[in-house]
C-alpha cells in the first residue's frame, strides 16, 4: 500500500512528543517534514523539542522548520504551567545534533504541497499560525493539499477558557482562516481528545514495554498527568496523539459534518469555535468534527505503534 505524505505542524510539548513517536509507524501515512510554531512554549523551544524527539525517534532524517514565534494578531499565549519550563516536563535529552533548515514553516508547507501536488496530508496539533501565513501567501494553496487534520476547538466548552480550547485560543484569526479555506478540514478537538484518555497505570503498561521511547512517553506525561490530577480526571488525555492516528486511521471515530468558524471579538468567548451539528439556522458545513471514538480501539493501537520500538 502506498503511503500519503504527512506534514506535521506542530509545538512540541508533552503529548506532540508522543505523537512523533506514534508518527514512525502509521498504516496509511508517512512523515515527510515537520513545522514548528510557538505556543505550549516559545517556538526556540519547540524546535528544539522537535529534533530531539525525531532523534530519540531514530527518524533524525526528517527536515524541520521553524515557524511563527507569535500569533497573528494579539499576545503569545503558552503552557509552561502544563509542560514544563522546556515543553518536556522539564526533562533533559541529548543537545540535537542538527540545526531546523533555513526555509520558514509557512514556505516549507507550500513546497511540501507543490512536490506531492495534492496528496500532502498537514497535520496540526498546535496554534494555526503557520498554515494561515501559507495561506495568505500562497492563494493556491488549499487546492494543493488532500486534506487539513487539526487537534484544536470543541463543539461543546474549552479547556482555557470556558470557551476556548488552547490551541484556537492562543490564535483564532488563524484558526478562522483554515476552517475556511476552502481545503477539507478535520477538527480533532476536546470532544474526542478527552475521550482518548490514558490512566496512570496504562502510562506504566508503555513504559514496561521496555524500550527508551517507551520509558520517556511515559515519562514526559508526567506533568500533564499531575495537571489532570487537580482537576479530578481519570488519566490524561492524548490531545495530539489521538489527531494523529486519527489522520492514519478514522475507521473507529464518529466524525459529523459540520459548519465551524472562530470567535475572533468576543470578549467572553475569544476563541470559541462556533459549531453547527444541530441547529434551525445551518452553517454551511466547511469542516468535519470528530466526535467521538472507540478508547479500547486508540489504547490498542497506541500500544501496537510504541512496541514497535522494542523490535
């Protein structure tokens, strides 16, 4: 089976680390390059986080880029509370062995969608700036890419705010721009993601796997899992991790076609992604929203990626 090509935009903290695990050995796609963009933590961060993962995970011959250090419009908004001074819960990897190359995250998504000429997959699991840079710089672009999978939004609440998830809050223009663009757009948000949840002792069943890789993505979710904690949760949710098997394998997730735009005034609800599953008075339906999934299906296959490590 020939395997698309996968863009991963990402601004690597706890769980994007996981998610670059899980992205060396997907079923239907392959990790071509990786962009990077400010927001758990600042984009020097990120980067770094980004090739020290790609070298723990044996995959130092993906390119990186670095991305947008702040959002469009608005203050830097990160996480640091959530992952740590360094966005790895503090955790210490060897200095990376390479530099990100010297293109810019926005160029980088458009070449990437020229070369493969509409079959790049982009998935986005932090704050949307680089992809509404390559947007508005390249007006062809939505016409160059198979689909826009995003970890971002809620049909229902937030997380930072009472209505806003992190990753459209810390940039909504940019998040409007994508949901509109005109590109099919999947948005993995808080309704699927906190289902998609792993316990404690199910973060100690990948770390006995054994190997490294295993042993760190159960210690870097260390901190998210004692944040969860303070709030009373079962276990902590694979927000980015989830997105990206979503993109490899949709078969055991609801998804519902939807109309979704971003508050971008509101001075409550800054940040909201307005979603229309249900209502008299349609949105005209320009995203797909990923409601719900099969857990024991994700755990599973989460499990079947991470021993792959020790083979």
């Amino acid at each position: 089976m020939n395997k698309l090509p996968m863009l991963l935009d990402c601004d690597t903290g706890v769980d994007d680390a996981v998610a670059i695990l899980l992205s060396k050995y997907l079923n239907t796609l392959e990790l071509v390059a990786v962009t990077t963009v400010a927001g758990n933590v600042e984009v020097e961060h990120t980067t770094r986080n980004t090739l020290q993962v790609l070298e723990l995970a044996d995959m130092g011959h993906i390119r990186v880029y670095m991305g947008a250090a702040k959002p469009l419009l608005g203050e830097t908004v990160t996480a640091h509370h959530v992952h740590g001074q360094n966005g790895l819960n503090d955790m210490v990897l060897p200095k990376p062995r390479r530099e990100p190359e010297a293109m810019p995250a926005w160029d980088a998504i458009y070449e990437y969608a020229k070369k493969y000429n509409g079959e790049l997959v982009v998935v986005a699991v932090g704050p949307l700036t680089n992809l509404a840079l390559a947007l508005a710089k390249y007006k062809e672009l939505p016409q160059l890419l198979k689909r826009i999978v995003i970890m971002g939004g809620a049909a229902v609440g937030g997380n930072v705010t009472p209505s806003a998830e992190f990753n459209v809050y810390a940039d909504p223009e940019a998040a409007d721009m994508v949901l509109t663009c005109g590109a099919p757009v999947y948005m993995c948000g808080l309704d699927v993601t906190m289902r998609a949840y792993f316990t404690a002792e199910e973060l100690d069943e990948i770390a006995a796997l054994g190997s490294k890789q295993a042993v760190f993505a159960r210690d870097v979710m260390q901190s998210i899992l004692r944040f969860y904690r303070t709030y009373k949760l079962g276990g902590v949710a694979f927000h980015d991790p989830v997105t990206v098997l979503y993109a490899d394998d949709d078969s055991y997730f609801q998804t519902e076609h939807a109309g979704v735009r971003v508050e971008t005034k509101g001075r409550l609800t800054r940040g909201k992604t307005v979603t229309d599953l249900y209502s008299d008075k349609q949105m005209e339906h320009n995203a797909y929203v990923v409601t719900n999934l099969d857990r024991d299906i994700f755990k599973r296959r989460v499990f079947e990626i991470m021993a792959k490590y020790g083979e």
